[in-house]
C-alpha cells in the first residue's frame, strides 16, 4: 500500500462517512419502528417494546458510569457526567428512568414488572450487554464514537411522538415525555460527542476504529428490534420473556369473559 493511502480522512470527510453510517443501518430504517410508527402495533406488540427497551434504558447510565469509571481528564468527566443526570435525575423528580416507567404504567404494564427486567428476551439483553462491555473494555475514543448514534435519534424520537400521538389512545404528553426530552438532551451530547470524536480521530486508524465502533452500535439497536420482531409479531415468544397477559396494572386486565368466570 502506498504511503498515501494511510492519510487521515479530512474532517468534512470522516464526518460524511460517520452520517452515512447512520443513514444506511440506523435503526429508523427497521420494519418494526415503521409498524409501531404506523401506528400498526398491536397492543401487546407496543407493550414487548416498552418491556424490552427497558433494559436499552436502564443500561444507559450504568455504560456511561463505566465510561467516566476509565477517564483521567475532570473537563471530560464534568461534561459526561450530565448524561447519568438526564437519565437518573434527583431522588424528587427522578430523569428518563422514571419518565420510561410513565411510559410503560400508560400503556397498562405494571412499572415494578418492567423495572424487575424479568420478561426482556434473552437477545435484548445480549445486544445490550454487548454494548456496555464494549465502553468498558475500547478505546475512549470508540466508545465516544458508538455513542455517536444518537445523532440520528432526534429525527427517530420525533417522528415516534408524531405516530404515537396519531395512532395511539395511551400516548399524550404525559406518557411521551420521556422522547420529548430527549429531543433537548441529546443535541448537548451529540455535539460535544461528535467533535470530540472529529478531534480526536487524527489518523486513518483512529477513523476506522471510530467508524467501525458506529457500525457496531447500529447492529446493537438493530438486532434488538429484530427480536422483537421474531418473538412478538411472528409469534415465537423465547423461553422466560415476557408473555401477553403478564406484568399487568390490575386496571389493564381484561374482565373474564362471562363464560369462563362461571356465570350464567
Ligand atoms: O429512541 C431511540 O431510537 C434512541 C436511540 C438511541 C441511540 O441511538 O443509541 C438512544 C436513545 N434513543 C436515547 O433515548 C438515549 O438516551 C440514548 C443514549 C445513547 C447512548 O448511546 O449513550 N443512545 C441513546
């Protein structure tokens, strides 16, 4: 290989190659999201969603924590640190954890069930496992990069307010809040994230490596809904994940029909 081919990409460059990453594999493009945005979801296909999502955004915090666990630099701790604080909050008004469990509680899931994880599928909690090892065992700068995929999620998390909204009778203000503030939080991240990583990526192999960490976030979000898919829209449930009919608020459990409960 000549010695050119070993030039960095400039930063116009690289940051073109990291959006098309996201344009071609971020997980707006997967046929589940255009069924729940649809508006074609069935009411326990919107429930697996929330119950499964659950351990994405429970995990969250806990992948940032090992991320700060490895910084040297307080600017950079000083400045991540406000990611755990979107998501926890204050012991009052708690941050995108509670705002989940509003979420679930809207549409009739009991919000102890879904915080106890016990019906996530065992692919969720795979992909999403694999993504906290990876901030805790990569390079800082990779892990910054696979954070990167929220740069594509403001567009995601309006056009889902917009289809819940229309499709929907749970969703309201209340219910939705926690993507709403999503659409304020993120922005902060993604720009400090993203010229951190322009920054930082000087050579063509701090670039491949940040690209590839991108990939490997996308497949992280995008084998999570192919899950969902296999287990809950064509019907091959997982042994131990949740089921239709458990983990519901009392209010949501449907009345038995006349017959079963013995009356004439
Ligand atoms: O609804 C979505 O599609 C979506 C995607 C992503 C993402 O791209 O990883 C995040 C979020 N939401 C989100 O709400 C969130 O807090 C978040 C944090 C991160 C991250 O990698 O640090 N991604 C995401």
């Amino acid at each position: 290989m000549k010695l050119a081919d070993h030039q960095a990409q400039t930063r116009a460059e690289f940051h073109e190659r990291l959006r098309r990453i996201g344009a071609e594999r971020y997980h707006d493009r997967h046929p589940f999201h255009k069924r729940l945005h649809g508006g074609q979801c069935s009411p326990d296909e919107v429930r697996a969603w929330v119950i499964n999502r659950w351990q994405y955004q429970s995990r969250i915090p806990m992948k940032d924590a090992a991320f700060l666990s490895r910084v040297e630099d307080p600017q950079l701790r000083r400045i991540w640190r406000s990611r755990i604080e979107d998501h926890d909050g204050g012991t009052d008004q708690g941050g995108g954890i509670r705002r989940w469990l509003a979420l679930a509680r809207a549409v009739g899931l009991d919000p102890d069930y879904v915080a106890s994880g016990v019906g996530v599928m065992p692919a969720t909690r795979f992909a999403v496992d694999a993504y906290v090892r990876f901030v805790r065992d990569m390079p800082l700068l990779d892990a910054v990069a696979a954070s990167l995929t929220e740069m594509f999620a403001p567009k995601i998390h309006a056009e889902r307010i917009e289809g819940l909204l229309k499709h929907y009778d749970f969703a309201d203000d209340a219910s939705l809040a926690y993507f709403r503030n999503r659409l304020s939080e993120a922005p902060k991240d993604v720009e400090f994230g993203l010229n951190h990583v322009l920054d930082h990526a000087d050579t063509l192999e701090k670039q491949d490596a940040a690209a590839a960490a991108l990939v490997f976030k996308t497949d992280v979000l995008w084998a999570q809904l192919d899950a969902l898919w296999h287990g809950y829209v064509e019907g091959n449930i997982p042994p131990g994940a949740w089921r239709p009919g458990e983990g519901l608020l009392d209010a949501a459990i449907p009345e038995p029909a006349p017959e079963a409960a013995g009356a004439s």
